[in-house]
C-alpha cells in the first residue's frame, strides 16, 4: 500500500455515475429502482454495463463478462464513478482478472460494500487509490437519510475533512488511534487471508462488519483474523453492525454482544476499540474512504479524516 494514496476527482451535478454488477444478480427490482430514482434525484446520470438480473446461478455472469463490465465503465471517459448494484458473492473471484494498474491510469471513485469490500481493499493496496464504503444501488433506497446523503458528500468532495459523531456508540477500549481507513465484510477480508491479494492491517484503523451469520461462524472468523495476527499492531478498531438478517430485534442484539465479547477477549492492547459504529447490511450504513486516514477520538466519540494524509490527481 501506498504511503499516501490518491483521491479520485470529485463529482459535478449533471455527471454519469457507473453501475454494473460485481457479483450477484439483483433479485429485487423494486429495490434496485429505488436506487437509481435517488441517484437521477441527486442530480446525477446513471450508465449500466452488463446485465443487473439474469445471472448463471447465484453470479450476475460470468467472471470474464463481470470484469469485462468494470472495465468497459473504468476506461469511459464520460463515467466519473461506479457503484455496484450488489454484493453477494463474486468478487474474490475478480481480482486475478484485473490490470490494477489500469485503474490509476484513469482514476475514479468504486463505491459499495459487502462482497464489494474485496474490491474496495484490493484498489487501494495495488490502484493506490481512495475508493468509498458506502450502500450498494439496491440497498440506496432504503438507507436511512444520512447514509444516502454521506454517499453523494464523498462523491462530491463536499464530506472529506467532516468529524463523524455517531449516536448510539459503544466504546469497548478508550483511547485515540490514528490510521489510515480498511477492511469492511468480515467475512470477505477472511478470505483474503493467504492469498496473493491479502494486505497488511498494520497501523490501520480496521472495520469490520457481517450479516447473516451466526455466532459461532462470527467466533470463527475472528478467531482466524487473531490466529493470523490481524488482530495486532492496529491503530483501532470499528465494529459495525453484526445482524442474522431477520428482523429479530432481541436476537440481533445478542448477536452483536456476542461478537463484542468475543473482540475484547481476542483483541491486542494498544489501540481503540468502537462498537455499534453505524456501517453494515442495516439501514444505517455511512459512507466512508476506504485509504484515508482518520482519528479515533475515544474521549469526544469523533472520527475525523485527515485529507492531507491523500494525494490529489493535478
């Protein structure tokens, strides 16, 4: 990873946002509707490539065709940024058909979240370039106003240097941590373990997120992240939310003890640990720069980025 990677150019009203397929079909089309009417809403344009429903079984194509897609929307030059329709599962399967270096050649910004997080990780440790954690198309609409609002901040420049303060926080280990920002899907950045895309976590701030898994899958993977010495040398560590993907308020609840119980015991001293930080597959799910820096403020409950810790294309 770059000591200061770059930070695609900011979006202007009127400009073409991207959108294809990484992964998985969208099997809602009302949901997928909802977020193309709220991106035309912000004022922007919206440019599919490739399919957004029919899929060879649980992929929206194959992996030649879902690749071909990206990179047919990355080298348009009238498309400024891409968002993904969804995860699912797919995009591990990607990585070894891509020319990373392609992507700074003609920088832009790749938003979304999920399965999308192996993507996301993998552009800024081989692209070297800033890309945004943030809702998918089919999950946009239904977002709460905040989540979809920090989206088109980020995208336009307008949310970089912005303390985030959010309600409902827990703070398992005090302290105040500086980083740069990674990670996401737990479950996608486990299977980046050992493989020639997996990266170092070493004075980051690491986020970690899931959904529709169970407790002992959860203990599982973090249990691996520790075992692999993921969980060492951090500058802090977000946890979003941790759900079974039912609407089991009580249940979700002890779910997300569960995992905090399980950090606390798995986690090295020195760094800052949050809980109930407000990303993942719920309605809440802010938007953030995945490669900028940022400071966990323990004391205050603030995360600030720092947008002198990127480089701006001239």
């Amino acid at each position: 990873m770059s000591d200061q990677p770059y930070l695609p150019p900011a979006l202007k009203p009127g400009d073409t946002i991207g959108v294809f397929c990484p992964a998985g079909p969208a099997r809602d089309r009302q949901r997928l509707q909802e977020g193309i009417e709220l991106i035309r809403a912000m004022g922007f344009t919206l440019k599919l490539s490739g399919p957004t429903e029919c899929s060879t079984g649980y992929l929206a194509g194959t992996d030649e065709e879902r690749a071909a897609h990206l990179v047919a929307l990355w080298r348009d030059p009238e498309v400024k940024a891409i968002l993904a329709v969804r995860g699912g599962f797919g995009c591990l399967r990607l990585l070894d058909r891509l020319d990373w270096s392609m992507f700074r050649r003609s920088p832009k910004f790749l938003a979304g979240f999920s399965d999308v997080t192996v993507l996301l990780n993998t552009l800024l440790h081989r692209g070297e370039l800033v890309s945004i954690h943030s809702p998918v198309v089919t999950s946009l609409g239904r977002s709460d106003k905040a989540s979809a609002t920090s989206l088109f901040s980020l995208l336009t420049g307008t949310r970089m240097a912005e303390e985030i303060q959010p309600r409902g926080l827990e703070i398992l280990r005090g302290g105040i941590g500086t980083g740069r920002l990674v990670g996401g899907n737990l479950t996608s950045l486990v299977h980046l373990l050992a493989t020639p895309w997996d990266h170092t976590w070493e004075q980051c701030i690491l986020l970690l997120e899931d959904t529709n898994e169970p407790l002992y899958r959860l203990d599982r993977m973090l249990t691996q992240l520790a075992l692999a010495g993921r969980l060492e040398r951090l500058a802090g560590l977000l946890l979003g939310t941790f759900d079974s993907g039912r609407d089991d308020s009580t249940g979700n609840l002890r779910l997300q003890e569960g995992v905090w119980d399980r950090v606390m015991e798995l986690a090295k001293p020195g760094y800052p640990i949050w809980a109930g930080f407000p990303v993942g597959h719920r309605q809440r799910n802010i938007a953030l720069p995945i490669g900028m820096k940022a400071v966990m403020d323990s004391a205050a409950g603030t995360l600030t980025f720092l947008p002198e810790s990127v480089r701006t294309f001239s």
